[in-house]
C-alpha cells in the first residue's frame, strides 16, 4: 500500500506551472479548486490501470483521462496505430482511405448516423450540431438540462434562470446575454418542464439537445419514458432531437446509449436522435470529435449545403487510426461484461465499506461507470447532485491519493473502469476506500 502525503515534485511543478500556465492546467477540471486546492499531481507516465506520479508514486487510475482511456494507458493496439500513423505523416490536409473505415464502423456501430462529419473534440461536435440544427430548421433557440456539459462553445455554457421556464444566463464571463437567451435549461428527467418551455419557446426551438446517459453530475439513467417523452415532444413541435453521446459512446457496449437495448437497460434503441455528437473513447486517447445523424439534416453541411463547418487538424489521420484500433478491441467478446463485472465488484465493496462505516453513500452505476455522491438521498437530476456534501468529497479524494486511488477532483464526475484492471486492483481500491470511510466516520 502506498503512502503518499508529500509530492514534493509535482509541488514544484504546479509554482512553475502557475507562472506560465494561466491557473498551472490546461482544463480548469484539472486543479484541485474544487478539493480544498494545492498542487495536482503531475503524472509521468501511464501504463494500463495505472499512473506514475513525478515523484515516483504509482496510483490505480479512475479518472481514464474523463473517459477516453477505457482500454488502459499505453493499450499496444492503440500505441501501435499511432507508431504506424506517426511514421506515415500526422496530418495531409487530404482525404485519407482510413476515414472511410472509420466512419463505417461508426455507422454500423450506430445506425441513426446516415452521414458523419470528423472534428477535433467534444466541443467542436455539439457546438456544430446546434450550427447544423439551426441551419435546418430555420430557427435560433436550444433546449438543454441542467447540469449536463456539452463542452464549452458559448450556446452551452448557458445555466437556467430562476424559474423552470425562463431563458439562460451566461455560465461564463465573455458570453452575450443575447446568446444566453437563445438558451433554454430544464431539469433532467423532468417531461413538465420541457412541456412547459416548448410549449412557450416550441416554435422557436432549433433543438432538444440531451446526454441521453447523464455523466456529468455523476452517471444519471434517464427515468422510463423521458427519452421517449422528449423526443416525442420535440417533433411535434417540430424541433430536432440532439444526443451527446460524448462520454456515453462506446462506454456501455459497442454503440451509444440510443442503441442500449436489453441487458436490464430500458429499450433507448426504439428512439432515434436526429443527430448525435460523439467523442472521447472514439479517438482512443488522441483528440477527435464526430458528429452526425439524418442524411437530410447533414447534407446542409459544406460542402453540399450552406452550414460551414471545417478543420485543419479535422480527420487527422493519427487520430483516426489510433480511434480504429481501440474500436476494433472493444468489438472483441467479453469486453463490456468484463467492465461491467469489475464496476459491479467495486460498487458493492464502496456499498459494503461505507454502510459499514456509517457514511452515507448514493452510488450510481451504468456497466464499467458510477459515481459517489456523499448523499441518502437517490440522485436523478442536477439539484440532487448539487445537493451531495462536497466537503466530504474532497475528504474522501485525499484520503484515496493518499493511498494511490487517483479520481477526479470533483463530487460530480464519475469513475471509469478500464479493461486493464484487475478484481486486485479493484480489491485495493475497496480497501483504501474502506480505510477513507473510517477516518472520516471519525471525524
Ligand atoms: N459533451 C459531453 C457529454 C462531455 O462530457 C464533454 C467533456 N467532458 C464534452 C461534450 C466536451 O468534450 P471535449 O472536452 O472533448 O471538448
């Protein structure tokens, strides 16, 4: 068991980094604000399920990189891909044969994408989706939930007002009050407010834009019926139906959560989005983003129709070929339920050590993702989740880095299972957790 109270290098780090780096890090996510701050731990090298600190610490890793990591650090399917795509050339500016592969196992992995379009990250697909929906429908307004991130283009970072029904206001300085109004944020699983702002704004909405599979304040299943409430509801009146499928493509099975059917899931493949934005697992730890969906809707994109959108780096083929790679192992048998079967080990043990301890615990689990919300209440929306002890979080968080469990810092995100770990290293993450959940019931 590995003891780690002093980073004496990655301290260092982070002062230096500070005097170059605006806040030390490249994505806000990354500091510890929201765990009481100080130094993040600077990371050297990533092998499987595991991270080497700076200072020499090894630490089993949770966070997988907010996602992309699901085959472990370093997989040598994927490391190979980008050897072999390095060696070729990184970029053209040329259309190359491996995006058509790409793009048609996509395609077969989720059928509602009739046309795909390549870009460089999450981001960049949502905000083009909502370019795209606009362009078709002819109108200006989105739609969205609370608390779910679809990246941070200005449409996006737009909270709700104080009322369930009431236009956006900017989420982040240097986004127009009269963008935010063209924004309207509802609750999560909650079909009355979304009447409610359709039936006010409906004729004005472009979009209904969704994380089908909430993974952003925790992993949050959509109640039976939501999905098919909304899409339902946004046809007729005539909005399109936008899924961010960002985090929850490729992460339950082979395909997205609007092709999650059975296995004890609710049947999301009866519901079609109009147009799907993908990213993260997809690029196999390099940047990409795609988007896609209805081939009426995609042919107004440049250059069949009159919605710009383009990339220098878009398609790159280091990319794409790292992204085949990690497609074509988790289509290998037994990728999935090995996930699930470790996440399901791991929630019960995190169940077992905090009732034990007296913590209370609200453990969501979607197959090889859940989250911990230090909570008794169950989480199905945003203000559940907001509701959750933070203080308790952060206690948490140090005490599992102290003991070589790496999770990101903050009470809202989840935990990724990566096909490179073992049950051991989910048996010493329980132990740790078990040692945490001590300390703090005596605290
Ligand atoms: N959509 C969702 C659901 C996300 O979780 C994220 C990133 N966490 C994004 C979009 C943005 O992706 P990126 O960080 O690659 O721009």
């Amino acid at each position: 068991m590995s003891d780690i109270r002093h980073r004496p290098r990655s301290e260092q780090l982070y002062e230096e980094a500070q005097r170059h780096i605006v806040g030390g890090v490249n994505s806000p996510s990354r500091s510890f604000k929201a765990v009481g701050g100080g130094a993040p731990v600077f990371m050297a090298r990533g092998q499987g399920a595991y991270f080497w600190d700076v200072d020499g610490n090894r630490y089993i890793d949770y966070l997988a990189a907010y996602g992309p990591i699901i085959l472990g650090h370093a997989h040598p399917h994927v490391t190979e891909a980008i050897c072999k795509a390095a060696a070729d050339g990184t970029l053209y500016g040329t259309p190359t044969a491996h995006e058509n592969v790409f793009a048609s196992m996509l395609k077969e992995a989720i059928p509602s994408l009739d046309k795909v379009r390549f870009v460089n990250s999450g981001t960049e697909a949502v905000m083009t989706t909502i370019r795209v929906a606009r362009a078709y429908t002819g109108r200006d307004k989105i739609i969205k939930f609370a608390g779910c991130y679809h990246g941070h283009s200005d449409l996006v970072l737009v909270a709700a007002g104080s009322g369930p029904s009431t236009l956006g206001i900017p989420d982040s300085a240097g986004i127009p009050v009269s963008i935010a109004h063209e924004v309207i944020t509802v609750p999560f699983n909650d079909l009355a407010a979304l009447e409610l702002a359709l039936d006010r704004w409906g004729s004005e909405t472009a979009a209904v834009m969704v994380e089908p599979i909430v993974g952003n304040f925790g992993m949050v299943m959509p109640e039976p019926g939501f999905l098919e409430g909304l899409c339902r509801m946004a046809r007729a009146h005539g909005a399109l139906v936008i899924y961010d499928e960002v985090i929850t493509g490729f992460r339950f099975h082979f395909g997205a959560a609007q092709t999650f059917a059975g296995g004890g899931f609710p049947d999301f493949a009866a519901i079609e989005p109009d147009l799907t934005a993908l990213g993260k697992i997809i690029g196999g730890g390099l940047p990409i983003g795609a988007y896609g969906g209805r081939r009426d809707i995609m042919e107004r994109v440049a250059p069949l129709g009159p919605a710009y959108q383009a990339g220098t780096m878009a398609g790159n083929p280091a990319s794409i070929r790292a992204g085949i790679a990690c497609l074509k192992t988790l289509r290998q048998p037994g990728v999935y339920a090995k996930l699930d079967a470790l996440a399901s080990r791991l929630e019960a043990g995190l169940a077992e050590g905090a009732r034990r301890h007296g913590v209370p615990l609200t453990i969501n689990r979607i197959g090889g993702a859940l989250s911990t919300h230090f909570c008794d209440h169950p989480i199905r929306s945003y203000e559940d989740a907001q509701r959750a002890d933070g203080d308790r979080f952060a206690r948490f968080f140090r005490l599992m880095l102290e003991q070589g469990i790496c999770l990101a810092p903050s009470k809202y995100e989840a935990w990724f299972l990566t096909i490179a770990h073992t049950e051991a290293d989910v048996d010493e993450t329980i132990a740790a957790a078990d040692r945490a959940f001590a300390a703090m019931a005596q605290a």
